[in-house]
C-alpha cells in the first residue's frame, strides 16, 4: 500500500535552467569574478574548476557527505593565482551565486494542482540536494512551496546527498511511512532513482529523452516525459 511520494525539487517541480548545470554554474562564478574586477582567462578557470569538481567528487562520493563550494572555489582561484584574495573573493562570488537561486528559481506550471490533488489521498515531502539550507528555504518561501508538502528535507540539514540512505531514511521518518509503502519522483537517475531503489522505495524518473525512447533503465519502476504524465503512472504502478 503507497501511502506517500517523495519528490525532487529542481528539474522535478521547479526549474532554474540557468543555475541546475555545473557548465551555467561555471559561467556565472566566472562572471562574478571579472564584476568584481578580476581578469581571468575562462578556458583556465573552467578546467580548474573541472578538477576541483573532480577531486572533491572523488573524496566526498564515498559517502555522499555534503560539498563545500567555497573551499571548491578558493582552490580553484588559487590554481589560477589568485592567492592573496581567494579566501574573500570565494565566499563573495559563491554569496552571489547563491542569491540568485530565490530570483532564477519557478514552479514547473502543471505543479501547484497535481502538488493539492495528490496531497488529498497521499503524504508529500520534498527531498532536495542543495548545499546551503537558508538559500534553499529562502526559495522555498518565495514560491510559498511549504503549503504543498508534508515535510521538506535539504542534503545541507543532514550533511548528505541523495542517494545516500541517510537523507531518504530521514524523510521516511518524518513521513511515518516505510520504505516500501512510497514513491520516489525526481530527474537524476543516480540521485533520485537509484538511491531510493536500494531502500526499497519505488521509482519514476522523470527524463523526457529516455521517455520517448522508450528506453527504461535498472532501477526506474517508471519513466515519464513530464509531471503531466505522473497520475497516469502512479495508478499504473500502484495498481
Ligand atoms: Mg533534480
């Protein structure tokens, strides 16, 4: 018996198309580098920033603790040489950055209905990976998103990422729902799909491309092109 869903935040019910992909988030931190009055050639500070990712991935994807951003971006500007300012100018272009997240962010259309009419016969939480708790409350509060849900869970509360079992466990928990009786909806196949898969919890990927391939990977109990497609799946998997 399902008794509540679980959904991602961005690429699921909300969109920032120009702030979710690490090549836009690239190309904003460099901007904010040459407002501040930096000249910095971009093809160097992208590969750096692509090892720094890298690196930190590496280290941190053990366990899917939660990234420093800002630490990721002072050793970047160091790699760069800008030593002597890369302290101050990191937490400055990541403040930035951050703040643009409340401005960028909207409800995906077909959301707010679906998020009410769902709510009448389930539980609903919201699970998210977003480093900074106040920026993605802030978010949250300006599109009034803690109407729609039960319960709101950020990585940056727990310290870890989805596909971690700790971020799932936890919103399990305030659910008062097992494992078995929710469904996962998100856009990240690792994050969303398979992390919620290894708990037991059942799965629908939103992923337009793979949706019209018809092509359904390991872990994914459905696949669909958009919200608009997400109470059809629902009764299809529940039955
Ligand atoms: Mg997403």
């Amino acid at each position: 018996m399902i008794k509540a869903i679980l959904f991602d935040c961005w690429g699921t019910i909300l969109h920032a198309p120009r702030l979710m992909t690490r090549e836009s988030a690239i190309e904003a931190f460099h901007r904010t580098l040459r407002e501040l009055g930096y000249e910095a050639d971009f093809t160097l500070f992208r590969e750096m920033y692509l090892r720094e990712a890298e690196r930190q991935h590496r280290e941190a994807d053990s366990d899917y603790r939660e990234l420093d951003y800002v630490e990721r971006l002072r050793r970047v500007l160091e790699a760069i040489g800008l030593e002597g300012d890369a302290e101050r100018l990191a937490g400055e272009i990541w403040r930035r950055y951050l703040d643009e997240w409340p401005r960028q962010s909207r409800l995906d259309p077909e959301a707010p209905r679906l998020l009410r009419r769902l709510r009448e016969a389930y539980r609903l939480a919201l699970v998210t990976n977003f480093p900074d708790l106040p920026t993605a409350h802030r978010v949250f509060d300006t599109l009034n998103l803690w109407e729609y849900f039960d319960a709101i869970l950020v990585s940056a509360e727990v310290g870890y990422r989805k596909p971690s079992p700790i971020i799932f466990q936890e919103v399990l928990e305030r659910l008062g729902v097992k494992p078995q009786e929710a469904v996962m909806v998100g856009d990240t196949l690792e994050a969303d799909i398979e992390g919620a898969r290894k708990l037991g919890v059942k799965t629908i990927l939103i992923d337009p491309e793979r949706a019209r391939r018809g092509e359904k990977p390991e872990g994914a109990d459905a696949v669909i092109e958009s919200l608009r497609e997400l109470e059809k799946a629902l009764e299809n998997l529940i039955g």
